[in-house]
C-alpha cells in the first residue's frame, strides 16, 4: 500500500514565487491517498488565490486567525489534526517569524503551536537565502528539531544563480514518504547494487545489457529512508542515484566484483539487483577494432566473468544474501536453482519478457523465493517492490538478532 494512504498532511503556504510548484505537490499527495488541509499567509494569497489551493487540496483553505468559523481555535486544531506540517515555499519572513516565536497571522500561530513534526522548505533569491540573518534563522529551527528541506541549486526566478529554488514537487512528495518511512534500518549497512555493467571491446564498444538500473535505485533509495546507512554499487544508470546513499559508480562486472569484495564483510546484507555481464571479451583491443581486413564477418571470443553472487555467498557469513533472476523463460527453475548454488537467502524472479515487468518501465511482477515457499506478488510499481524485499530483509535481520 502507499505510504501515504491516509496521512494527514498540513500544507503550510507562505508568499514566495515557487508557490505554483506546492499546487503540483497537493496534486501528487491526493492522488495518493494523502488527507491536506492549507494554510495561506496575506502574502500567499497575492501570488495564488485560495480558491486554487481549495480545488487542489479539495479541502478549505485556511488564512485568518480570528475568523475562522469551523474551528474553536483554528492555529491549535489544526496541527492536532495533522500527522506532519509542511511549508512549502518557507519565506525569509516565516522563516524568521519561526526562528523567534513571533506569532502575528495564522501560519505563524500554528508553526508554534505546532503538536505534529514541522517540515521547512525555504525558497527565495539566493542573497536573501546567504544572507547570515537567514542562515542563522534556519540553523535556530534545524536545533530545534525543524526538518529543514535543503534548497536546490540552480537559476532563480530572478534571474540570479545559486541556492535557493525549491526542490521540486517530486522530490517533496518523495521527502514525505521519507518522513513516513519505518526507521527499522538505523545501524544498518546494507549493500545494494544496481543497473548493467560493460564489458569493453575496444575503446569505443562493448557489451552490455537492457538493465535500466531502476529496481536497484528504488531499493537504495528505500533502505535510506529506513535509516539504513546504504551502499550502492552500481553500473551505468538510466535514472539518478538516490540522495543520502554512498555512490560507488562501476563499469566492468570485475569492479562490482572487486567494490563489493572488500565491502561485504562489514554489510549486513546485500541486495543483489545489478545485472551483470556473465561474459567479456578474451582480448581487450588498445585501438578502436577496423572493418578493414575483414572478410564481411568476424567472430569475437568470450570468456565467463566472475560469479559475483556465487563467489559472495560462499563467503557469506550471517549477512542476508538477496539476488535476482530475470528470466525469459522457466524462471522458477532457474530461480531455485540460483538460489541454492549461491548460498541466498531469498531470490526476487521475474519473467522480463511479461508486460509490465523487467528493465526499462516503472513497474514489476515478481516472484520471491525462499527455501521453503514462493510467494507470486502482483503488478506493482519498482518503489513497492523495493518495500516488499526490505520487508523480509528486516525480518531476517531481527530473526538473526533474535537468535543470538
Ligand atoms: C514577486 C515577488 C516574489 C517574491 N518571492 C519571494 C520568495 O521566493 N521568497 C521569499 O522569501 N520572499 C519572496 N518575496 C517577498 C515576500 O513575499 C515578502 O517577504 C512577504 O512579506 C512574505 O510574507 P509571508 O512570509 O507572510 O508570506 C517575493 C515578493 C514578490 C513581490
């Protein structure tokens, strides 16, 4: 289920020009079954009217302080409502109005009487983010506690350059999810690989494969949020590297090999999604191969590359080995099979040749196999499918921590 099924969501609005992207955000949590309720400053209410919020969080808008007439005391109903408070954008202004208890309009009101966890997202023009009074204003709040949403970097509104823009309404939504995520990894470190590697022909060719490096990311990305301090080993992606991860680009399946080598004894468990080459060219050729002096066809010769996942599980101690089988075909005997010969504890299987399943989309159909059963999950997306595999990596690690 998602993660923000449910969740009550407190959308605090402040007058700063990144305001359009926070109607994007509340489009984004209500779609995903999230409860949002705004509230607007004076300031706000200048860039986009309330009747725009209102449609958008299908919810009333929330602005005065005195007037409001649904709520005995609206600045404290209201966070007692919430599970999380948002601002997004968080002006200079409410920034400082934050940092020094100054309650003058209704989000400022509830930003102190806030019950819930707060969450700032400050956005402005990059001297008004560098100048010492607000970076002092925000260090005051992150001391206190206050989530603080780093700004990111780039062109502004004003036409200036440097910090300052807010992120996305992606990235918020995803800062949510993170926000509601277990944190049954803290202390944990966990190998996650991802994405293709290449075996080089000669400068300029090699072989490789259609991996997208998408599963590995969601599953990086997802074990950060549980708090898990997450490595992620991966070859050439088609999608960005999660934040708060340590990224150790690779190209050759014998670097993955070698960055996991030395890696795996500190781990607690290793999540296997990278796919491989299981083969690269006997001879490496220093110059770029010519057409010239061949007779219409050649042949290139291979050799095996390193078992990655066998050669670790034969080393595996009590870490929680987890690999992957993409298959086109018979995946469940391929599947037990790898299973056993490489010492995993479960394998994730999946037909890559089924609609909605394998490497480029979002989505995929797995099977998970342990010793001892199967379990068929349904069409879902890369995100969930992560949270199903670190489901039972947490349960084998409180199973082994049980057991000691
Ligand atoms: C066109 C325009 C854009 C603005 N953009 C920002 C902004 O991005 N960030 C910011 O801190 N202030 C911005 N301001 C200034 C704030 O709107 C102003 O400080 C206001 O008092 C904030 O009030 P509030 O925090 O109560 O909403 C902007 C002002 C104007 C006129």
């Amino acid at each position: 289920m998602n993660r923000l099924q449910g969740k009550k969501i407190l959308v605090g609005v402040s007058g700063g020009i990144a305001i359009y992207k926070t109607l994007t955000l509340l489009s984004l949590l209500n779609k995903q079954g999230a409860q949002t309720r705004v509230v607007m400053t004076e300031g706000a209410c200048q860039f986009v009217t309330p009747l725009t919020f209102q449609t958008m969080s299908k919810n009333k808008v929330y602005k005065d302080l005195f007037s409001e007439e649904d709520h005995f005391i609206p600045h404290i109903d209201l966070t007692r409502w919430a599970d999380v408070f948002l601002i997004a954008p968080a002006t200079a202004n409410i920034l400082a109005k934050m940092a020094r208890g100054i309650s003058d309009d209704l989000l400022s009101s509830t930003a102190l009487a806030a019950h819930c966890p707060v969450l700032v997202s400050p956005a402005m023009n990059v001297v008004m983010y560098r100048n010492p009074a607000t970076q002092e204003n925000i260090q005051i709040l992150r001391d206190r506690g206050i989530g603080i949403i780093e700004p990111d970097s780039g062109l502004l509104a004003c036409d200036e350059k440097g910090e300052g823009r807010m992120p996305e309404a992606e990235d918020l939504a995803r800062v949510l999810e993170d926000f509601f995520a277990p944190k049954d990894l803290v202390g944990t470190k966990i190998l996650v690989t991802g994405g293709p590697t290449r075996e080089m022909i000669d400068p300029v060719r090699f072989i490789s494969n259609r991996s997208s490096g998408k599963q590995g990311i969601a599953i990086a990305r997802e074990a950060a949020r549980r708090g898990g301090e997450v490595t992620f080993v991966h070859g050439p992606l088609q999608a960005p590297v999660p934040k708060g991860v340590e990224d150790v680009p690779v190209t050759s399946t014998e670097d993955l090999y070698l960055a996991l080598k030395d890696r795996f004894d500190g781990a607690q468990a290793l999540i296997m999604a990278a796919a491989p080459a299981d083969m690269t060219p006997v001879h490496y050729l220093d110059q770029k191969m010519k057409k010239e002096g061949k007779s219409g066809s050649f042949s290139l010769e291979f050799k095996e590359t390193t078992d990655v996942l066998k050669t670790l599980g034969g080393q595996k101690k009590d870490q929680v080995l987890v690999g992957f089988a993409a298959e086109t075909q018979s995946v469940e005997d391929y599947a037990k099979k790898k299973l056993k010969e490489k010492n995993l504890d479960f394998i994730v299987a999946n037909d890559v040749s089924a609609q909605g399943a394998g490497f480029a989309g979002d989505t995929n159909i797995v099977t998970i196999f342990t010793k001892k059963d199967r379990e068929d999950l349904p069409l879902q997306s890369k995100e969930e499918v992560a949270r199903e595999i670190l489901d039972r990596v947490v349960g084998l690690l409180q199973e082994r921590e049980a057991g000691k």
